[in-house]
C-alpha cells in the first residue's frame, strides 16, 4: 500500500484551526472542491472491504459554528474496524487539504442523523482557505505531546519514533501506545481513569478514529524512509481496557 509521498510534509506544516480567524478572505473554489472529492476516491483505505464516502456541505449548514467555509462529512459502512478506517482515511484528507492551503479542523461534534447513499455519518471536518502560509505551524516540535518514550517502548525508528507522536487526536488525548520487540504493535491505549474532556461513553468511539489516524501517520513516516512492512490488523470494539491491540507491523 503506497501513499501519497506529499502527504509526509504536510505532517510538519497542518495543524487544527480550533477557530477559523484572520485567515484572509479567499474562498475555496469549485474545482478545489471538485478536487477534493475527487482526491478522496483515490485514497488508500485502511481496510478495502468498508465503503465509505464524503459530502460536502456549506458549514452554516451544520452545528459547526468555528468560522470555517465548508464542512466535509465522512460517512461509512457500519463494518469490524470502520471508526479505524475512517481515521485512516480522513487523516489522508487532512494533509491534501495542507497541501492545496485549506486549513482543517477534525470536528468531532458534529451532528446528522441523515444517512448518505446508505451509509452512517461517522465524523466532520470544518475546512476553509488559508491565504497566508504563516497562519500554519511554524514548528511542529513545539506542540503539545507526549514524549517519544510516552508512547514507544523498544528501539527507536529514527523518523517514524519522533513523528508519528504529532498524530492529532480527539481533544489531544493522544491514545496509543508502541511496543517494538522485532515487530511493532500499535495499542489503543489510556490511563485508568483519565478522559480528559470527553463524555465517558464517546471515549472508545473517538479514540478509535484516533488509532486510525496514527497508523496513517506510521505508513506514511515508514514509507517516507522507503522501510518495506507487511500490517495485520486486529478487532477492536471499544471495551474499555487499558491497552487494546490494534495493528502489529513487520518490517522488511
């Protein structure tokens, strides 16, 4: 599976518009839209066997009210591994938005009950035009995250290690955790106890989007540095433990 090599230096510039202010004026075009349905089709999918989808819609049209031009709602099948799936792939969204400078904020309250070509919405973006680059990250290093040794035990990869900790994640809870011992697991992982700001029963849901987005960051970074993997992948259903095995990588 090969991603988009672009994709890993968008890594270094995105980061979340929580509020979309003195962004300039410029407005998302048609064909950009076009383009980014276009591009969706053409993403890798964690998992081939779930259907998913995208609909974009005016963001005055949703409850997201953060200043944004557009939403961009992810729908999917309701299949073993979607919520993973979808992070996957709208991780992938996420950074070729960066690239065509629309700036994104992953807009994990977003509400609608209406299905699209029968399937269920899982999760929104708020996207709009970013007409000055400096509006972006500066220094990815100086963002709010767990250390390299929070979140991975075993032999560093120099740049997958340091990297893939930068993941953004829901409410920046940061659930994963790496055990390399010959092969690389990847956990859902929290402390007992911690939730941060989310509602209790939400947690797993959003952590396992999460889990998606960071194994998108992992292929990226090992492909990146051209390290050949093979990836299984395991079920996770959301029970509440402390470390859930997710995916188990062998490198070549």
């Amino acid at each position: 599976m090969l991603l988009d090599k672009t994709l890993y230096e968008m890594i270094f510039k995105r980061k979340s518009f929580h509020i979309f202010r003195n962004v300039g004026n410029e407005s998302i075009s048609g064909a950009e839209l076009d383009d980014t349905q276009s591009a969706y089709s053409e993403f890798a999918p964690l998992n081939p066997g779930i259907k998913t989808t995208i609909r974009i819609v005016p963001e005055k049209q949703t409850n997201c009210k953060r200043g944004g031009e557009y939403c961009i709602l992810l729908y999917s099948e309701k299949k073993d591994g979607y919520l993973q799936n979808i992070g996957y792939l709208g991780e992938q969204l996420d950074l070729y938005l960066v690239s065509r400078n629309i700036g994104t904020l992953w807009f994990g309250i977003g509400k609608t009950e209406e299905p699209f070509e029968e399937m269920e919405f899982v999760i929104m973006f708020s996207v709009r035009k970013i007409s000055d680059d400096s509006k972006y990250r500066r220094d990815m290093f100086k963002s709010k995250r767990k250390s390299v040794e929070e979140i991975w035990e075993g032999e560093k990869i120099p740049g997958v290690s340091d990297i893939v900790r930068f993941a953004p994640s829901a409410c920046n809870s940061q659930p994963w955790y790496v055990k390399n011992d010959g092969e690389i697991s990847v956990y859902r992982h929290k402390k007992p106890g911690k939730r941060g700001i989310m509602p209790a029963d939400k947690v797993s849901f959003y952590n396992r989007i999460d889990i998606g987005i960071f194994i998108c960051f992992m292929d990226i970074c090992l492909e990146n540095l051209d390290i050949g993997f093979e990836k299984k992948l395991y079920s996770d259903d959301g029970e509440d433990k402390e470390s859930v095995l997710n995916a188990v990588y062998r490198l070549d």
